[in-house]
C-alpha cells in the first residue's frame, strides 16, 4: 500500500492511500475472472483519485487567483487610501494655514476695534469738554447782556446825575446872581 499527497480545498496535505498496481504476473497466473476484474478496480479508483486531485488541484489554483485578486483589490484599496490619507493631511495643512491666517485678522480686528473704542472715549470727552464750554459761553452771553444792560442803565443815570450837576451848578450860579438882583430871575427846581 503507497501513501500519495494531495491538497485538499482548505490547502492542507492530505494523505492519500493508494494500492499498489504492481503485480506479478510471473509469479501468479490470472486464472480467476475476480482477479482480473478486481485489478481494473483499483486502475479505477486510482483514477478517480487522479481526477479528484486534479479537481483539488483546480479548486486550489482557482482558489489562489481569487486570493491574488482579492490581494490585488487590496492593493489598490490600500493605494487610494495612501493617496487620500495624503489629501487629508495637506487639506489639514491648508486648514491649518487659514487658521493662523484668521487668528492673526482676529487679532489686528481687535486691535483697530480696541482702537476705535478709545477714539470714540476720546470723541465723547471732547464732546463733554465742547459742552461745558458751549454753557459758559452761553453763561457769558447772558452775563455780557446782563452787563451791558447794567451798563446802558449807569450809563442812563450818569447823564441823568450829570444833568442834575450842571442845573445844580446853573441854579447856584443863578442865585449868586439872583442875590444881587432879587426878583429879576427865578430860581428853576431839582426835579428828579
């Protein structure tokens, strides 16, 4: 009895067992029809096995383009997943660009907006001042008015005083003269 090996679809070794198909012929002569018939059996069934292992021999290299393929497939999967992880970084790269590229607008932005807040406390200061300003001189109009009115009224009872002082002078020079000659002039009265 011969072992022979073969692969089965799983790609183990498998043992096989094999009759010998050696005989001796010399040694024994056919006289049975059993003997003969049975001979052929074994040439049958060693190739039945034959064909089986040629179909396992099928099956496997069948199997074996399958894994080819599918390794292939892999392959190329593993690749566009290289290429794509590739995209992925320089698009985060890119990304990472605009990042710093806002933060630095974010904080010139913030800057010119500090900037902005301090003029417009400076504008409402000066607002402020201009205010206090426009009151008093709105309080020295009112006071010039008040002044010149103030004024105008000395002035008025200057001339007035002034009138009385020189009609005073007048009547003291008249009754100077009035004194050497009675009853020639009349003496005018104060009037207020």
């Amino acid at each position: 009895m011969e072992l022979l090996f073969g692969l089965s679809t799983a790609g183990t070794g498998q043992a096989i067992e094999c009759a010998s198909v050696t005989s001796d012929l010399s040694k024994e002569p056919v006289s049975n029809t059993s003997a003969v018939e049975q001979e052929p059996s074994v040439l049958t069934r060693f190739i039945d096995q034959g064909e089986e292992q040629e179909e396992q021999l099928d099956e496997v290299q069948s199997s074996l383009s399958s894994i080819v393929a599918m390794a292939q497939e892999l392959e190329q999967r593993h690749s566009l997943s290289t290429q794509k992880h590739r995209q992925l970084e320089e698009l985060q790269n890119h990304l990472l660009e605009k990042e710093r590229e806002l933060d630095g607008k974010a904080k010139e932005l913030a800057s010119r907006y500090a900037a902005v807040l301090d003029a417009e406390g400076r504008a409402t200061d000066l607002q402020e001042r201009l205010t206090l300003l426009d009151e008093r001189e709105s309080a020295l109009k009112m006071r010039t008015q008040e002044l010149t009115l103030a004024y105008q009224k000395l002035a008025a009872s200057r001339a007035r005083f002034s009138s009385l002082i020189r009609r005073f002078h007048l009547a003291v020079k008249l009754k100077g003269i009035g004194a050497a000659q009675p009853n020639e002039v009349a003496v005018p009265q104060l009037v207020g």
